[in-house]
C-alpha cells in the first residue's frame, strides 16, 4: 500500500490580526520515521529513547530526545476569515478518503459559510451554505458517493453538530456533488439534509466516532460518553436511518479508523489514557455486549505536569499512523498557571510480530506556540 509522505497542517497565526490562516507540510518520511523499521528497533535508539523515559522533574520544559521544530514549513496556502467578530473557523478533513480525498479539507465559519480546498490540487471552490450551522468543532466523516458519476467528484462529506440540539433544524447533513441529470439539486456541490439521531437531541455529545460497514453499506457509529446510557449509534449512508448498536459506549477519544491491513481492526487514541494508542475489532457488534479492548501501546511518556488539551491521528498508510498532541506545561510562581503551549507530533508503526501486533516508536518532534497555534492536522 503506497504510504502518504506528507502530512497537512493548519495554523492560525497571532498578531495584529488573529483571522489569519496557514496551510504547512511536514514530510513525515523524514521528519517523524525512521528509514526503516530495523532502525527505529535498532539497540543504539532505543537505548536513546530508554535513557529519557525516565520521570523528568516539572521543571523540564521538553524532553531531551524530542527533536525541537523551531518554525513550520512554508505556507502553500494563506487565507483570511472575513469579518471581525472574532469568531474561529473550523477545519474538516476529508480523513478516510485515502486515496484522491485525503488533501481535501473543508472551511467553515461560524454563519454556515464554507469554502472547499484541495491541496494536491492546488484549488479551491466556494459551497453553498449549510443549511444551519453546526457548532464548534463539528464531526465530520467522507466516504465514496457511489451516485457519482465523475471519480474525480466522488466525495462525499457528512457533517453534524457535536451537539444535538431541538433548536436547529437540522444537526446533520451532507456534502456531494450533484451531475446534470439529477433533478434533486442544480449541478454541482450541495448541501443535502439527513435526520438527526435522536437519542442524543439535547440529551448528550459525541464522544466519539468511526465508519465501518454492515453488508455492504456504509455506516456511521455515534458513541456518547461512557456513563451516559445513550450508548452508541449508527447511522446507515445508504438508507439514511439511524439505528442503536448497543448500550455501551466506543474506547476512543473523537474519532477512530479502520485498517484492514493491521487485522481488519479499529485504531485511536484511548479515551481513558489519553497517552495510549488503541485497537478494538468491530467487524461484529452486538448490542449486549461491548467491543474488548485489544491493544493498548503507550505513545509518549511526558513529565506530569504537562496537561493534554487536545489530540488527533492520521493514517498514512502501511501500518505508520502520525499522531499529534497539544499541551499546556510549565508554571508561573506566582499564579500557578501555565505559561507555554505546544504540540507534539509523532510517527508510530504498527506491525505484526508473532501472530499479534506491535507498536514502534519512531520520532517526536516538539514545535512551541509562540504567534501561532496548530489548529488541524490531516
């Protein structure tokens, strides 16, 4: 399987003006892998690695075998939210289509105006708007629209709120693009609306998410938090039906993926130990019974004092998943409060290894928020 060599990040830019955007690659062959797997395992690293997993003193600011990434590549785009109401855009990457879809990401802001980009590309095109705005950090998921009749305008990208709630009209809906001969829409990219899942309407978030598929089609399982009893839902593509998986609630922290390649297993960041990489199979589900946790592989070892604000992953592709953090760490004397910010992202491996699998560390590179802050990273 062809392994993707870049990653995409987003940064909002601080200064005179705090609405402006940039769009960086960072060359994940070479700056979070090692050339090999052989390497990355070799006694000389991970004697290295051993030496500086020890427990570090608070005072600490960043670990030693952390490389440091003083500036971020150059921008390849640069855009402005227009207005000055201060509100924040969000970002929302066409994460599982791997292949064609995987430099695509779509703008919102906070009005519902959105604004599609292709990085590979090199294009951008306006959307209409949705048809109500989704709140802040929406879900997103993309699939293949098997209606399409253009590959190159396959995509197809599902959005709901976070949050459903009673007061707008529509939670959830989704992105594709409309050929000639529909009569449903004019030609082009449209907003299509879809029923929201009500068990969770003014009830409860979403958790957590991931795609897998039931006989063929498509589908959308919504996890609430653990303790909620809303349990977890899906949400048929083909169908447009929701339905209730089970009482019990998905391991991951915001999204998970399915590899087929590793096991034909379910890979995230474990929402209880938020510094742990995880596996669960959910090629069957059963509504009495949760899905067991299969492997749990630590990914960072930090000093305690670093308190985990947000996280994501990314496939990339034969068995290496790129996985970023963001944390507050250090302490003013006199308030107690953190006084910087910064992101780790890392390249891990995992690989079969005697009829189970194996997580391998390969780098971490540290970048400190100084006028700028990682939004997304796809």
């Amino acid at each position: 399987m062809k392994v993707r060599q870049f990653v995409n990040v987003v940064m909002q830019k601080y200064g005179r003006s705090s609405s402006l955007y940039t769009v960086s690659r960072i060359k994940a062959e070479e700056q979070l892998f090692y050339r090999s797997t052989a390497e990355a395992q070799a006694p000389a690293t991970s004697q290295q690695k051993e030496n500086f997993n020890m427990a570090l003193p608070s005072s600490a600011v960043v670990p030693p075998w952390m490389e440091i990434m003083s500036r971020m590549p150059p921008a390849m785009l640069r855009f402005e939210r227009s207005g000055s109401d201060g509100t924040k855009l969000d970002f929302l990457p066409f994460y599982e289509r791997s292949s064609g879809g995987s430099s695509k990401i779509l703008c919102l802001d906070a009005s519902g105006r959105s604004f599609l980009y292709d990085i590979d590309a090199g294009s951008s095109q306006p959307v209409p708007c949705l048809n109500s705005p989704k709140g802040d950090n929406p879900i997103c998921f993309s699939i293949t629209n098997p209606e399409a009749l253009d590959p190159e305008q396959a995509d197809a990208l599902y959005v709901m709120n976070k949050f459903p709630v009673s007061r707008n009209p529509c939670n959830f809906e989704v992105l594709k693009y409309s050929d000639p001969s529909s009569c449903e829409k004019m030609e082009g990219w449209n907003w299509h609306r879809l029923p929201s899942p009500i068990d969770y309407v003014d009830v409860s978030l979403v958790k957590c998410h991931t795609l897998l598929h039931i006989d063929g089609d498509p589908i959308f399982l919504a996890s609430s938090p653990k303790g909620s009893a809303i349990g977890t839902h899906c949400f048929n593509t083909v169908t447009r039906k929701w339905f209730k998986a089970g009482r019990w609630t998905l391991p991951f922290f915001n999204r998970a993926e399915h590899v087929l390649e590793l096991g034909n297993l379910w890979f995230g960041i474990c929402n209880s130990s938020p510094n742990h990489f995880c596996a669960i199979d959910l090629s069957s589900i059963h509504p009495d019974k949760a899905p067991s946790l299969l492997y749990s592989w630590q990914d960072l070892d930090l000093p305690e004092d670093w308190v985990l604000l947000d996280c994501s992953f990314v496939y990339l592709g034969a068995g290496r998943f790129c996985i970023t953090k963001i944390f507050e760490f250090g302490e003013d004397e006199d308030t107690g409060h953190p006084t910087e910010m910064g992101a780790v992202i890392s390249g891990v491996e995992v690989v079969p290894s005697d009829k189970t699998l194996q997580m391998v560390k390969h780098k971490s590179i540290f970048y400190n928020f100084v006028r700028d802050n990682i939004v997304c990273v796809f």
